[in-house]
C-alpha cells in the first residue's frame, strides 16, 4: 500500500512537472514569434528603426538645449535655489 501511495505520488509530481515544462515552451514559442515578427524585415527595418531613434535623440536634444535659454525657466530654476 505504501508503495502505490509512493508511486503515485511520483506519477503527480512528473505530471506537474511535464505541465510545468509545456508551459514555459509556449511562453518560449510566443516569445520567438513575436522576436521574429520584430525583425521580419531584416536589415533594412533595424535601420529604419535605427533612424527614427536617432531623430528622436536629436529632437530631445534639441528640447532641452532651447529649455536653457528660456528666461522663464531660467528664472524658476534661480527661485529654486
């Protein structure tokens, strides 16, 4: 008796394991999709994206430079201090 007990203990702990496993493979298959879905368009769409990250990075850069020249907020960062 003990050892069907055993047995079947072991038969639930594999069963939740191969569960367990199936899962973290469908995240996995989820993940490689979305992963080839991303860069479906190669070389020339990691450019593209290289560009508009770039542009953004200038535009940024441009922000905060002109918000150093204004006087107005110039004046509230001299109250601040």
């Amino acid at each position: 008796m003990a050892d069907n007990v055993e047995i079947q203990g072991i038969e639930f702990q594999i069963k939740e394991n191969s569960d367990s496993a199936v899962a973290s493979l469908e995240k996995l298959q989820n993940t490689l999709v979305r992963l080839k879905t991303a860069t479906s368009g190669g070389v020339s769409a990691l450019r593209t994206t290289a560009r508009q990250l770039d542009s953004l990075n200038k535009a940024l850069e441009n922000t905060s430079s002109k918000d150093s020249e204004d006087p107005v907020i110039d004046q509230r960062a001299e109250k601040s201090e």
